[in-house]
C-alpha cells in the first residue's frame, strides 16, 4: 500500500466476512492515528478495509473545524479491492451530531465540545465502532498572517499556518495551478494534499475567505523500491528511497525515516532518523538517494514511512 508519506509492505487480504454479519466480526481495530503534518485520523479498521476521518490535530474546544473522509479497501488485486469497496459505500459517519456518507468526503464539525469530537462509523443507523479525538491540552496561537511550506513530497500533505474560518468553503489552495485537495483545516491552519506534477520549483497559492497569500513552492518526487515481505524472524530485506525535485536546492533539506511497526521489524539506524540532505549532496541530476536494510523480529505486517518536515516558510502574508 502507498501512502501519501512512505509506503507499507502489507501481507494482508481481505476477510471474508460481509458488513452484514454480527458487529462483533466486522469491527477489528479503532484508533486514533496522528498521520502527517497537523493532522490526526479516526482509523475504523474493518474486515474488508479501512474508513478514515481526518482532523486538524490542533484542536480547541469551540473550535469550527473541516475534516475529509477517505476508505481503503483491502484487496491483494484491483477486483479484489473493487468488491470490498461496494460494501463499504453504505458506510456513514456521525460527527459532531451530524451524518456524513463515507462518499461525500468531507464534513464540517461547527463546534468543538470540551470533550474533543465524537466520531461514529455507522452502517444504516448501526454503530460499528466509536472514537473521541480529544483537544489538545494547549494550541499553538492565531498567526495574524498565512505562513507557506517552502517544500513538500508530491502526492504527500503539508500546512499552512494563518487565520483560517475552520470551513472548507472559504478556502483554495493551489501548487503549480493545480488545485490541491483539503484534508483537515482549524481556526489555525489548514492541510493539504499535493497534487501530481514536475519535481522541482513551481509556485503556491492560497485564497482564504477573500484574502491571499503566494510563494515558491518545492515539489518534491520519492520514488521508493519496496522491501519483500517478512516471513521468517530474522529474514532480512531493503527498501531504497530516492528523492528527487532537488535541483538548485540553497539550504539543508530535511527527510525523516520512521517505522511504524518496530514490534514487527527493525530498521538499520533505529526506528526514527531524521536526515539533512546538504545542497553538495544532491546529484547533478537533482536528486538523492538512500538505502536501509529490514530485519525480522516476526512475521507480520510493516510500514515504513519517509517523509519531508513542515519547514521555514516560503513567505507570502495577508
């Protein structure tokens, strides 16, 4: 499975149960993720995939926030994916009080409670799993302007920084001209997916609730060479990551290893790393490339994410 930050070697298939049987045997896992910049997921982990709801991760009570909602059906082949995700269509999720289709995508919680933001996956009027994503206990204050990423991974999440409404449909954000997908937005920032296009320098734009803001903008590609499954305690494999879009790069850019699954694997170097690739660093062709080796501790499930920090700004004000 590719995510929008790394990748993950899964073994898994789709059960064979069926969203009509009993609760008990279609719920498998709940939690809370928090997954890329400044933002957290409900992950509702079912038999034949996974439904998410996203959420700013600075959350303050009375707060009006913007979330999406994305399904992943499991599947070892494209028909495989295809028939868990008929199903999953008549999923729904309750938040805030309010009922969101699975399909819709998106979803506005108008107000914050003290206790954070209910979130239930529902089929019909049937609950299937609950989960609270709690306030943070402090938030980082409103800026009094909009702050831009200076670079970030094609296809990958980044923020914006700034006085936002907390409602998508004030909101627009573009890199290189292309409109980039809202993910999560709060009274103090807003996340956003990369659209596709050329590694290299483009141009960032945003429109908030009638004000703009703009900046140069770094795409950055990752092409990753997944590892082979762990089978065996001790089998050991390898992924490679090279990064590229880094022509003309003037300042240290970092990248961040982590794995996810260390009960499962262990990565060569520890299970976090952060990187800085200097600008001597960088091939002529712009581009930079590393290799880890994978060990088995047992067989499983394991994910390996790399990714590229919010970083300095790229400028650009109310």
């Amino acid at each position: 499975m590719k995510t929008a930050f790394g990748f993950a070697a899964l073994l898994a298939g789709a059960s064979a149960f069926a969203l009509d049987r009993p609760t008990r045997q279609v719920q498998i896992e709940s939690k809370i993720l928090e997954l890329g910049p400044g933002v957290i997921s409900a992950d509702f982990g079912l038999n034949l995939g996974h439904v998410y709801a996203n959420l700013p991760s600075d959350l303050a009570a009375g707060d009006r926030v913007s979330g999406s909602l994305a399904v992943f059906p499991k599947g070892k082949s494209d028909a495989d994916r295809s028939a868990n995700a008929a199903p999953m269509s008549a999923l729904a999720v309750e938040i805030c009080g309010s009922t969101f289709s699975v399909s819709k995508g998106l979803f506005v919680c108008p107000r914050v409670s003290p206790e954070g933001v209910d979130i239930k996956l529902l089929l019909a009027t049937r609950p299937l799993g609950r989960l609270l994503a709690k306030p943070k206990v402090s938030v980082p204050p409103r800026g009094p302007s909009f702050l831009l990423p200076a670079e970030g991974i094609d296809l990958g999440r980044s923020r914006i920084l700034g006085p936002f409404g907390g409602d998508f449909g004030a909101t627009s954000v573009s890199i290189g001209g292309l409109p980039a997908p809202l993910v999560a937005e709060s009274p103090r920032s807003c996340i956003f997916e990369i659209p596709a296009g050329p590694p290299g320098l483009t141009q960032i734009a945003l429109s908030e609730n009638g004000s703009t803001a703009a900046g140069v903008f770094r795409r950055i590609g990752l092409v990753l060479t997944p590892p082979t499954p762990i089978i065996h305690t001790g089998d050991t494999t390898s992924f490679s990551a090279e990064v590229t879009g880094l022509a003309g790069l003037e300042r240290p850019l970092t990248l961040n290893l982590r794995n996810l699954s260390p009960d499962v694997a262990a990565m060569e170097g520890g299970d976090e790393q952060t990187l800085k690739i200097a600008p001597s660093d960088v091939t002529a062709s712009g581009s930079f490339a590393i290799t880890r080796k994978i060990t088995g501790k047992h067989r499983g499930d394991y994910v390996v994410n790399v990714s590229v920090p919010w970083d300095a700004p790229a400028g650009g004000a109310r």
